[in-house]
C-alpha cells in the first residue's frame, strides 16, 4: 500500500520523480504530455471524429498521428 502525500492545505501532491521512475518511462518510451487548446472549423472537427471512428481510435490519437508524420516530413 502506498502512502498518500498532502500539502499542508490538505491537497494530494504529486509523488516525487525519482531517476529511476525517469528512467523507466524513457526506457518505455512515454513521454510527458500537454493540454491544447484550439480552435478548428467544425467541418475539421466532424471529419477528425468521423475519421477516428472509421480507424477504431480516437481524436486524439488521430492528431499526435497526423502531427508526427507531419514533423517526419519537414527538414
């Protein structure tokens, strides 16, 4: 069992990051995210959720796809 960390406010922190936890998730391959947000013509947005659903995955996926073979192709 894992013991739960909060700040004195009572909020939970966030367990700290140790090399070796920075290490299995480069060993692994993830990488750190980030939040988006922008605005797209709805036609965009319905072709990209119509495109998800026909390739079984989501909008999302679908983006990080089109934006990583973008950047494959650009010097």
């Amino acid at each position: 069992m894992t013991q739960k960390s909060f700040d004195i406010i009572g909020k939970k922190t966030a367990p700290a990051t140790t090399a070796a936890s920075e290490m299995e998730r480069f060993i692994s391959g993830s990488e750190a995210l980030t939040t988006m947000t922008v605005q797209v013509p709805e036609r965009l947005r319905r072709a990209l959720k119509q495109q998800a659903l026909d390739h079984n995955t989501t909008v999302k996926e679908l983006l990080t796809q089109i934006l990583e073979a973008h950047f494959a192709q650009s010097p």
